[in-house]
C-alpha cells in the first residue's frame, strides 16, 4: 500500500532523508545493519527495486504521480509495506532538497548487504566458468568524481565486464549522483572494496588478484606502454583492467606490480582521455568477444 502525503508547508522531519542528511549520513543510518541510499529518476529506482533493493519512501513532483512514477509507486504499493509518497509541487520540492529532481522521483533504500572482493571474484569465477568463458573485472583505484564512478559502471556494465572493485577513497557507487549516473547499473554488475583502507589495496591488492590468475592491466602514460590495441590476451584468461584518479593517475607501485601497462595512444597533442572516457575503450579491447550480458549477476 502506498500513503500520499501532500507536502507544502514547513519540513516534515520525515523528510530529511532528502533534504538534510548527508551522503555519509545515510550510509551511516541504523548501523550494524546498513543505511540508507536514495535512488533519482523512474529508471534508477525501478533498476534499484528489480535488484531487490527494499524502498523506505518516495519523493515524487506531484504531477508525475500519474505520469513517469506511476510505475515504480505501482511496484512499491504491492510489496506489503505502507510506503510513504510525499508529493509537491516542482517549485516546492526544488526548494526543499536543493536541486532539480531528475524526472521527479527520488526513492530512498535500504542498502543492500555488502560483499569482499572475495566473495564477488568467487562468485563470478563460478558464474563465467560455468559458461566456459573468460573473467574480465575492473579496478577502480583513488576515482573520487562520482560522475567518473558512475560512467565507469555504465561503459562496464554495457561493454561486457563482469564486476568492479573499488579501493578506499573512490566515490561510493551508492551515492545518489554516482547511481543516477550509471544510470542504475552500480546495482546491476557486482562490485565490492577491496579492503578497509588504500593500504589493503597496497599491502595485497595485486597479490590477491594474481593469487586469483588474473592479468593485471594498468592504464598509465609511460612511454614503455603497449598500445591497449595491441594487447592480446587468451579467450580463456582472466584480466583485470586497473584505472587510477584523474591527474594522478595509478599509484607508481600499482603500476610497478602490475603484469601489463597499457596507454591508449593520443594525437594532437593531446596527453589522455577522461578517466571514464578511456575506460570504455578498455572495456571495448579488452572484453571484445566476450559478452557477459546474459550472467551479469543482479
């Protein structure tokens, strides 16, 4: 059952899930058991709800209520719980959270359980083999912009990777920006940290991985590089394609420890593409005829 709430007047402290909480905030909400997440536009939310993500309430611009959110109101108001809609005017909604909803509708969610490294490698590993197919995962090191995050787990999600793991100090693939931006796929190919720290990552990261059988990849400037189009890697290897922040790129010692370093050669002048920008063409070399659309793990 969903319960329309006409919002107009002074805040509900309800409401601040929307509008006062931070990003860390929500995360934080009801620890042990895990925050909350707010997911932004109709597909993001309805992404969020088919991978079995639990909704706490909506925040929908009033005439969408039988337009674009119809349907995710719909699928919230058969799952058995009262769900609270709270619905205003665009002005008024606009006011009280501070930007423009995308398509009208914000969702607040129970964050899904987390997972290690571990657990995600070894589940894809059993899910590809199954297939008798190559494994082909992402490594996401220092990426703070959360519009990088999110592009990075859309072109991963869309070019055939099968996970992405993520070391402390990149933007949470759960925040509303970075999942608005992947347009709902952070919720759709696995992904975890690896560790608790950058030092994790540092101190067996890379180990870990080649404990695994995976080829390490690193995406660096380095004139020794190999051209990413002259990679070859065997249909039946296991790669993971490391991308580091922008501007400072991949640690020197990730690039150290790595098996390959590839560059994506530039002209005019140019030094290097966006973060995001560059790692669709990996994806694209690097997973070309092995599409995994069919065992991505929701």
């Amino acid at each position: 059952m969903v319960h329309l709430i006409s919002v107009s007047g002074p805040e509900d402290p309800a409401l601040q899930v929307y509008t006062k909480l931070s990003e860390v905030q929500l995360k934080r909400l009801y620890e042990p058991d895990g925050g909350l997440f707010i997911a932004e536009s109709p597909k993001v939310v309805q992404r969020a709800l088919d991978a079995g993500c639990v909704p706490v309430s909506l925040l929908v611009e009033d005439r969408h209520v039988r337009g674009e959110a119809a349907g995710v109101i719909e699928v919230c108001a058969g799952m058995g719980a009262e769900i609270p809609v709270y619905t205003g005017r665009y002005e008024d909604l606009t006011r009280l959270t501070g930007y423009v909803l995308t398509r009208g509708v914000l969702c607040a969610m129970r964050r899904p359980p987390l997972r290690t490294a571990e657990e995600v490698l070894q589940a894809v590993e059993q899910s590809c083999g199954e297939k008798a197919g190559a494994v082909r995962i992402v490594v996401l090191e220092n990426v703070m912009n959360p519009a990088n995050v999110g592009s990075i787990f859309r072109n991963a999600a869309a070019l055939g990777m099968d996970a992405v793991l993520l070391t402390d100090g990149c933007s949470d693939p759960l925040y509303r920006r970075t999942l608005r931006v992947s347009m709902g796929t952070t919720l759709q190919i696995p992904w975890a940290w690896i560790g608790r720290s950058l030092d994790d990552w540092k101190n067996g990261g890379l180990g870990m991985l080649r404990e695994r059988g995976y080829q390490t990849i690193a995406m660096a400037l380095r004139e020794d590089a190999e051209e990413i189009g002259r990679l070859s890697l065997r249909e039946d290897e296991k790669a993971a394609v490391i991308l580091g922040s922008e501007g400072d790129g991949l640690l020197p010692e990730t690039i150290a420890g790595a098996d390959r370093v590839t560059v994506i050669p530039m002209m005019r002048g140019v030094d290097s593409l966006n973060v995001a920008a560059a790692s669709a063409i990996a994806f694209f070399e690097i997973g070309a005829g092995f599409p995994t659309a069919d065992r991505i793990m929701q």
